[in-house]
C-alpha cells in the first residue's frame, strides 16, 4: 500500500491530535521540560477552543495513562453524572419517551475540567498557568475556524439568531456566518480561563493547592453559579420541539469528583491492552480482541473477504453484549470478568459462521437476563426546519439528509514522552449546538444524557447519579510489558471498531502504526446509535470503496447489506508510542481528519 503520510519518529515527544495546533501546543509544554500528561492537558484545553464544534469546557473526556514510575496503567473518568432531578418519572411527566439530543435536560455534570486537574495534580508537573495560557491565546487572540465549525455555525444560526442568543453572541461576529479560516475569538472563553487562574493564584503560592483552587471555583464557585442559575431560569428551545429549563444544579457539580481507576484489560500475545470501564463502550474493544483472539487472522490475509467478514461478525457480538449489559458499575452489577472469560468468549465465537448474521443476539451470564431496548426515533415534521434535524441527530456536526456519526465527531490527542510516559484523551461533549452558550462563561452544557435509556431496569437506564454509557474510549497497549502505543478517535459508536482495526494491523501484520491509521476500514450499523435519534441499520455493514471491488462484492456475497462510502471517511485514529526495536518515539495521524496531524521531535 501506498503510505500518505510518513511515519513521524523522533527522541524528545511525541504527539498526535485532531488539530494541528493542538498538537503543537502539546509538543511545546514538552519542550520546555513538561512531561506527556502536562502536554495532553495543554493540548486538550486548547481543542476545547479551537475545535467548539467537536467538544468543549462544559463536555466530557476520558484520558488514560501510563506512568512509568509507576508502570501501571490508570483511567480518568470526566464522564459526569446526570443530575439528581433527572428521574424517568420526570421525563414521563413532560410527555418525553425517549431522551432529547440537545438542550438543557440532557445535560450532566460537566466533568472534561475536573478530569485535567485531577491528571495534572496526579501526574504532571507544570503550573496551571502553563497549560492554560495556549488556549487563553487562542481563545482572546483567535484561531483559524474549521470547515466543520462554519458549516455548523452555518447550519444552526437562524436557531441561534432567534433563540440562543448567547450562542449568536460568540459565534456570530457582527450577526455574520464566518467562513472557512476566519479568525474566531472567544473573549468570554478566555475570560472564565483567566478568572479560574486568578481564584487559583490569590488561593496559594503551591502548585497543587493552585489545581484544587481551580477545581473549586469552577465546581463550587463562580462557574457553578452561572450554570445553576442559567438552567434554574432560562427556558431553552431543544430538540424536543419544546422548551425546558435545565435540571443540573450548582449542587451537583459540588458533589462531584473526578475518579482515576483501574482499566479493563487483555492479554492478546505479547501485548496488553486496556480500556476504561463499562461505564464506557471501552470493553466491547476487548471482546471482539477475545472473540478474535481463536481465529487465524494472519492466514485470511489483511482486508480480505473472510478478514473484513469476520471483523464484521465479531463486532455484532460485542456490540450486542455492549447494548445489553453495559453501564455505571456503581449503580448496576456488570459481569465483566464473566464477558471477558474464555469459556464464554469461545461460545460467542462459535457463532461466526460463512454468512453474515443479521439477528445477532446478546450472551447470557450468570442469572441476569439479557435485554436491548427499543429505539424509538423521533420523526421530523414535514416542515421542519434544517436546524431542528441537526438538534435532533444529537451528534457535534451537521451533514446534509439524516445526520450519522462519522468522522467529524469528538477530538483526540495521544502523548508519548522521553521518560516512558504515555498519555491519551478522548474530550468531546459541550460542542457548539448540544446547548445554548451560558452567558458570561461562553460555552455550553454536554448532553451526554441523551445516551441513557427511559426504561425502568436496564444497566444504562436514566437515574439520578448515574453516568450515562459513554462512547468515550481511549486505548494504551502495553508490549511485553513496557509502553507501546496509546491511541484514539473520534467517532461515536464506531470507536473501538476503527481504532481495533489499527491495531490488528499492527499486531497480527506487523504494519507501522501511519500504515495502520491509512487502511481501508469498515464499521457495522446493525444496532442502534448512542445518540439521537437512534437509528439502526440491521445488517449492514458500512465499507470504504477503497477496500477495492473484489473484496466488497464477495462481503455482499455473503449477506453483507453494504453501504459503501468514499475512501478516507472512517475515523481519525491519533496514535503516539514507542519503538521496541529502536527506542524512537512515534507519532501517526490517519488521513482521514484533514486538520490531524502528529509531531515528533
């Protein structure tokens, strides 16, 4: 195959980021002597501004981390919980059956911003001044506005320009669309930045004492004052058709604390690969590595016929346990090991026959009794406007007909440092039409809600204080146990299908990891999607016509109902690691997100 981008080696850092400048901001704190962890908050707080329509301060992420000092690998949840008002019994008596993909009453607690205090108080070093003031830059002195940021804003300004005024504020400059390049500030962005430093400086002199300081204002001071009083008093337009104030309150933020744990781990020869949680889909990337883990991949040969086809069976079976059994450990039982376990994993490999199954069902462990709810998609008015099917679709970006996730969605940044360290994130949440922008903060609340069921007894059904199941979900591979690789992408549910992808590429076919990042892939739509409305597409199996003719007629051959899309359209898979050969730091990118791009020194 033909490489389109090199492979970026170096001695000093590595990283690889959905934004350009935000990987050079990541490679800056490590030139003036910050470690991978320092360089991913930096990175990760300069995505907040220069990617609005993908993820921001009022969002999610999930970041995992190796310390090798402490050659153990840990998760950091900033996946916030829903708030104590949210109950089903609430939802009914608005007359909602299914939860809304944008406006206040899905919101959760915002927790991207605990999360990067909490790794820069567990595992950095550099003062909170350093890591904020690149997105303090961009954010006072602007940055250049993405081809997805103007078509967003684009999309969603006659909503703005009527009912989200605050949104019209920060976005529309001089009540105008920005194009494509644009110079684009967020002066009430830089502002909340800078307040959050002055609360942490006039605490304390102390470096930690200065993270907890910001910690606080922003959970138990200033920050969540104006959310609580913007979602106590404001009515919002949302995707409902309706308008509702908000259920998050200053309370729930206050209550709320950052988790750093253990990962979800496999063996898969001489590596290691961990996940966050079920909390997370993060695991269903590790049981379609188990199921695999009994087949000859090596023999079927890369992107073949029975490859892709089996690729595709896996992933059904692990979606289909992901859809069943998943959800908050803390308020569920979520049987794991037992998911995990090679007995069980050997029963669902069974299953994977010569044609494609289109009724894939989930495995039964233990007492419980498997179950996935039925979607039921909203339906758009024979009038509606563009705006009001792009809230509904629940996902950051817009795309003309009915929007899917694809691509486009969330950010990501992957750290590798001189010291061994590995660090990766996946912040998305918060983007630029989930909420309306609170006034005086500039930015919006995330609506991780809208992932939760309004079913009474499911493992990712709505409850106060339960985390909604996340698609969040960063990977960090270990090879015999020294740091490897650690890796992401956007992409919603079609996450830890395109990232496994790359790493059986670089496993079972000992490919480069920007080789890996570049190859044709695939990702199934059979269940139906996290986000709003839904939709579901049994049976089919979405192909990049890269994968060549020979290969998509014989998956059609098969049973695969194909929906083939142009080359280059699946995922942006940003990987940094280590060499074991050479001792080289390196960096990839895939082609795939135009402004991704990965730098080594």
């Amino acid at each position: 195959m033909t490489v389109l981008r090199p492979q970026l080696t170096g001695t000093s850092g590595a990283v690889a980021s959905t934004h350009w400048l935000a990987s050079a901001v990541g490679m800056g704190i490590l030139d003036r002597g910050g470690n991978a962890f320092d360089a991913a908050a930096a990175a990760g707080f300069a995505l907040q501004v220069i990617e609005p329509h993908s993820n921001g301060p009022g969002g999610d992420v999930v970041i995992s981390v190796y310390p090798r000092s402490a050659g153990t690998v840990r998760v950091i949840c900033g996946q916030g919980p829903m708030p104590q008002a949210a109950t089903i019994e609430r939802f009914g008596a608005l007359g909602i059956e299914q939860m809304p993909a944008a406006g206040l009453l899905p919101a959760t607690v915002p927790g991207a911003f605990g999360a990067w205090m909490r790794l820069l108080a567990e595992f950095g070093t550099m003062p909170l001044a350093t890591v904020l003031e690149p997105a303090i830059g961009y954010a006072s002195g602007g940055y250049p506005l993405l081809p997805g940021a103007a078509a967003t804003v684009a999309a969603m300004a006659p909503l703005f320009r009527t009912e989200w005024t605050a949104s019209a504020r920060t976005y529309l400059p001089d009540d105008a669309v920005p194009a494509a390049g644009a110079r684009m500030r967020n002066a009430a962005l830089a502002g909340t930045y800078e307040r959050l430093l002055r609360e942490a400086r006039a605490a304390s002199t102390d470096r930690e004492a200065q993270l907890e300081a910001a910690r606080a204002a922003f959970y138990e001071g200033f920050v969540a004052d104006a959310i609580d009083g913007f979602a106590r008093t404001t009515e919002v337009l949302d995707s409902t058709g309706g308008r509702h104030r908000g259920l998050l309150t200053g309370d729930d933020l206050a209550a709320w604390q950052p988790a750093v744990e253990e990962p979800c781990a496999l063996p898969y020869g001489d590596f290691t690969v961990y996940k966050p949680g079920p909390w997370s889909q993060g695991p269903v990337f590790l049981q379609q590595l188990a199921i695999l883990s009994g087949c000859d991949l090596r023999s079927m040969g890369l992107g073949t016929v029975d490859y892709v086809h089996t690729l595709a069976e896996a992933a059904k079976l692990a979606f289909a346990d992901r859809e069943a059994w998943y959800g908050d450990p803390a308020h569920t039982p979520v049987p794991m090991a037992e998911l995990l376990a090679p007995e069980y994993t050997a029963r669902r490999r069974s299953l994977i026959g010569d044609r494609a199954a289109l009724d894939p069902q989930p495995g039964r462990v233990g007492p419980g009794r498997p179950w996935i709810p039925q979607a039921k998609p909203e339906q758009p008015g024979a009038d509606e406007p563009d705006w009001m099917t792009q809230l509904r679709s629940g996902i950051p970006t817009v795309t003309a007909g009915a929007p899917q996730a694809g691509a486009g969605n969330t950010c990501t940044v992957a750290v590798a440092d001189r010291w061994g360290n590995l660090a990766v994130a996946v912040p998305s949440g918060g983007w630029l039409k989930s909420s309306p922008v609170i006034p005086d903060l500039g930015f919006p609340l995330g609506t991780r809600g809208q992932t939760a069921w309004l079913v009474d007894g499911h493992p990712n059904s709505l409850a106060p204080g339960r985390r909604p199941r996340t698609t969040l979900s960063p990977s960090i591979v270990l090879r015999d146990g020294e740091p490897f690789l650690a890796f992401g992408t956007p992409g919603g549910d079609q996450q830890d299908q395109w990232t496994l992808q790359v790493f059986l590429a670089i496993a079972e076919f000992g490919l480069e990891p920007q080789a890996a990042t570049e190859l044709p892939a695939v990702n199934i739509d059979h269940f139906a999607q996290s986000f709003a409305p839904r939709a579901s597409r049994p049976g089919v199996l979405v192909a990049e016509r890269s994968l060549g003719p020979e290969v998509l007629v014989g998956l059609e051959r098969k049973g695969h109902r194909l929906d083939v899309v142009p080359a280059s359209t699946l995922g942006k898979v940003c990987a940094a690691g280590v060499d074991p050969d050479t001792g080289f730091l390196r960096a990839a990118t895939g082609p795939r997100g135009r402004q991704a791009y990965g730098v080594c020194r």
